[in-house]
C-alpha cells in the first residue's frame, strides 16, 4: 500500500519497483510491470481497475490499487469509462 501511495501522490511520471504511474493532465495511469491495470481521473475522484488478468500477482497488484483508491473516497467506474490521456 506504501507503493500506491507514493504513486497516487506523485505529481510528476514515477517508478518503484515494479509498480509506475504516468501522469497526463488530470488522468494518471497506473502501471504494473509494463501492463496498464488502473487508470485515476483526478478531476471527477473517479478510477478503473481492470481486472481481466489471471496471474496472481496481478491480480493482487489491482486489488491493492482498489483498496487504495477505496479508501480515498474514490468511485470506481467500468473499464475503459475514463479513456483520455
């Protein structure tokens, strides 16, 4: 969770580890390995996470970003809803 949250406050495009985010305006895209599994808009406090993968620790890897977002209030919307950026 430490990761998601140094990512999820970052301002700039940011690497940790196996986890990144690429920040594009309002949208921040959130990377594992070199898969995009979530996407934030920050203007309308509303995220995906897609969930379609079927490794483990994939799996695991979105529902930490579900749980992060979760706890900050966010809405979750379908995949794909938030597609700018």
């Amino acid at each position: 969770m430490v990761t998601m949250e140094k990512l999820g406050e970052s301002r700039t495009s940011k690497k940790l580890g196996n986890h990144r985010v690429e920040v594009c305006g309002k949208i921040r895209k959130y990377f594992y390995y070199n898969t995009e599994i979530a996407r934030e808009e920050i203007a309308t406090d509303t995220y995906w996470v897609d969930p379609s993968y079927g490794t483990r620790s994939t799996k695991e890897a979105c529902n930490a970003y579900r749980e992060y977002f979760d706890s900050n209030g966010l809405v979750e919307v379908e995949v794909g809803a938030i597609v700018n950026g």
